[in-house]
C-alpha cells in the first residue's frame, strides 16, 4: 500500500514589531457595510476563492498578536467603512447614437413648443 505523499510548504519568516502587529490586525479587520458581517480581508478572499488561505493567515495573526499583549476579539476595537458625506453627483447626457428604424421615424417624433424634439419622454395626448 502506498503512503499518500505528503507536500511541504515552503514558509517564510517575517518579522513584525508590535506596531506593525497592530496596523495588519486593524486591516484586516475592517468591515464591509451595510451589515458590517464582512470585512474586506474575507471579501477578497471569497473573490479569489482564498477563504482556507484568509482563515489560516487570519489565525497566524491573531497568534501573533496574543504572543506580545495585543488585544485580539471582542477586546480589539472595530473599524467599518462607511460613508463620511454625501457622494457627489453630477449630470450627464447619456450617448444616443441613432438605430436605422429611428431615422426613419422623425416625423413620427413629438416636438416641442420649441421645436425640440423629445423621443425618450413623448408627451401624453
């Protein structure tokens, strides 16, 4: 019977200072509105199918930081993207290139008093 082969992982040592432990810790636990039961870190991961990788860095992380007194869970603060003003807005005409049907068609078009033609909101008789 063959014994299944087992794959080692190369690994690489990086070196954080507390600081650094903390900002990591902060970002990848930002979350995502509108419920907040999402952080940007599981978000990317879902997208690239990474969600085993995200876990095992995630618990690495947490390890580390539990290893020189930094507060992790519920005793970690929160942070949460959201909103700090209104989106600015703006108008813009959208791209109307004309079909053959409607160039064949304009004098079926409603105008205006004006003489302005308005195909996309026809006037109600």
């Amino acid at each position: 019977m063959n014994k299944p082969e087992i794959k080692l992982r190369k690994t690489y040592e990086i070196r954080f200072t507390k600081y650094e432990l903390l900002h990591l810790r902060d970002l990848m636990s930002i979350s995502l509105p509108p419920e907040g039961k999402q952080t940007i870190s599981n978000s990317l991961a879902t997208l690239e199918n990474r969600q085993m990788i995200e876990s095992m860095l995630w618990q690495k992380l947490v390890n580390a930081c539990q290893e020189v007194g930094l507060p992790t869970g519920d005793s970690a603060p929160d942070y949460v993207i959201a909103p700090t003003g209104m989106s600015p807005l703006g108008v813009f005409q959208l791209a109307n290139e004309p079909s053959d049907n409607d160039e064949d068609d304009d004098d079926d078009e409603d105008d205006d008093e004006d003489g302005v033609t308005n195909s996309l909101f026809p006037k109600k008789e």
